[in-house]
C-alpha cells in the first residue's frame, strides 16, 4: 500500500509541475482527494449504522 501510494504521489508531483494553468492544478488536487474523502465518507457511514443497530441492545 506505502508504495502504490508513493507511486502515485510521484505521478501527482509530476503533473502539477507541468500544469498548463491554474485551473488545472485545482483540478488534479481535488481528484486526487475526492476518492479519499468518498471512503472516509463510507466508513463513517457503515460505523454508524453498526453503532446504531437496535438488535444487538
């Protein structure tokens, strides 16, 4: 997992210093951290309903 995920911090690294403007650096940082944010997002939900059940009181 640490190195797919250094594999693609390189890639990243990469890009936004060939960045054409802006608005593409903004972009490749908010697609970068919108699958992360999904999956924080789908775990907190799974933990919450797991937390909330009414048939293991």
């Amino acid at each position: 997992m640490n190195f797919t995920s250094l594999i693609l911090q390189v890639g990243i690294n990469e890009k936004l210093k060939n960045a054409p403007n802006s608005g593409y650096q903004l972009g490749l940082i908010i697609g970068s951290f919108l699958p992360f944010v999904f999956l924080v997002g789908i775990a907190y939900w799974m933990y919450y309903r797991s937390k909330n059940r009414k048939d293991l009181d």
